[in-house]
C-alpha cells in the first residue's frame, strides 16, 4: 500500500478540460430561445464578446442580471434535463478511472461562479466529486501556495485535506500552469486542441508541462 505522503494527487480542470463546456451553453441558449428569446440573444452575444476578449463567461450570471425572478427555478430545469445527456469530454472517464486503478487521487479545481460550476458539475454526475471552485484564475500560484516548508504539499478541505508528495495539474488553459513550482514536485499537461482553441485557452507554457492534444495521452504519458 503506497503511504500517504508518497501518493500523487491529480488536479483536473472541468471546463473544456473534462466537461463539454460548449455544448452545454449551446443546449442552455437553445432552452432559453423556446420560452426567452430576448434572453437567449442577449446572453449570447454577451458570451461571444467575453470569450473573444479572452475571458470566461458565468452563463447564470449573466442569465440571473435579466431574468432575476426565474432563475433558479430555469436552472433546475435546466440541470434535471441536461443530467441525461453524456457531458464529459472523450478520454475524461478513462482518465478519471485510469488515476485511481494506479492507486493514486484527483479532484476538480474550477474558475466560476459557485452555483453555475456546481450545476454543471451535477449535469456530469461529478457532484460528489471532490471539487474546489475558484472565484479568480492563477491554479499555478495557487497549487505553490499549498506547499510546505517540507516540500509536502497540503491540500485544502476541498480536495480532501491529504498530504501528498507531487501534485500534477490537467487544464486547457497555458495561463493557468503559471508560478507552478519548477521542479519534480509538479508537473502538468496542456489540453489544447488547436482547431477550437479559444483566446482564453492560448499562450505558453513552463517547463515541466506538456502539451496534449487528448486526455488519452494524459493517460499514456502518465503510465497509468
């Protein structure tokens, strides 16, 4: 049995990383085009020009500033619909399944809203996932806060309290690998799909992180 202090933990991203992020903000505009078509246009256009800009857009947020009173019970909705659809990106559950078979731990670490990350989060099944949502970006500088002046890393309530050796981060933003420490206690892999990249999700990246074009090369690289 690998002791505690010896286990690698996996931080997964979820949007676009795990989750099909893009389909579901298209079935959400399309749900709200049936009973909201102002809505539906106007979140739209405001989603394409905050991605665009290269920033990451809060859906419920920007559906709750025009449609406050209804909100809640549309995302319900919502949510109970969209639980019945396969959301996760090809390679997400292999690679999930993959971790844990190699004896190892993962956990989510997403940027967004609480209640929005938290529903999609149920759409893909992964509610009882372990699962830290972020209100700002910068994983990198984040995941080097946890370490101690042993060299151990000591994860938040969150990500279940453990304390691992080496933390090895999956995202497909270049951005957020930044301030990661630079030696062989993290590493991590860059999604990146350049048909469909995003400003959002371009740059580069430090030394130690890979880039991937499937989460099924994570797993190869990886050896799991």
């Amino acid at each position: 049995m690998m002791s505690e202090h010896k286990q690698t933990f996996y931080v997964l991203d979820f949007d676009r990383t795990l989750f099909d992020t893009s389909a579901v903000v298209q079935h959400i505009e399309q749900f709200l085009m049936v009973e909201y078509p102002d809505i539906a246009e106007t979140v739209g256009r405001e989603r394409q020009r905050v991605e665009m800009s290269g920033g990451s857009y809060d859906m419920l947020a920007s559906i709750r500033q025009h449609a406050p009173d209804t909100t809640d019970d549309l995302l319900a909705s919502f949510v109970e619909h969209e639980r019945h659809e396969s959301l996760l990106l090809p390679g997400a559950d292999a690679l999930m399944a993959a971790i844990e078979h190699a004896g190892h731990e993962w956990g989510i670490m997403t940027y967004g809203g609480e209640q929005w990350q938290r529903a999609k989060l149920r759409m893909a099944g992964l509610e009882d996932a372990a699962a830290l949502v972020i209100e700002r970006k910068g994983k990198g500088e984040r995941i080097a806060g946890w370490r101690d002046d042993d060299g151990l890393y000591r994860l938040p309530r969150e990500l279940g309290s453990r304390v691992v050796r080496q933390i090895v981060i999956v995202d497909d933003k270049a951005s957020e690998f930044a301030g990661l420490p630079g030696d062989d206690s993290t590493r991590g892999y860059w999604v990146r799909n350049a048909a469909s990249a995003l400003p959002s999700q371009e740059g580069s990246v430090p030394g130690g992180v890979s880039t991937v074009g499937t989460l099924h090369d994570v797993i190869a690289q990886e050896r799991l």
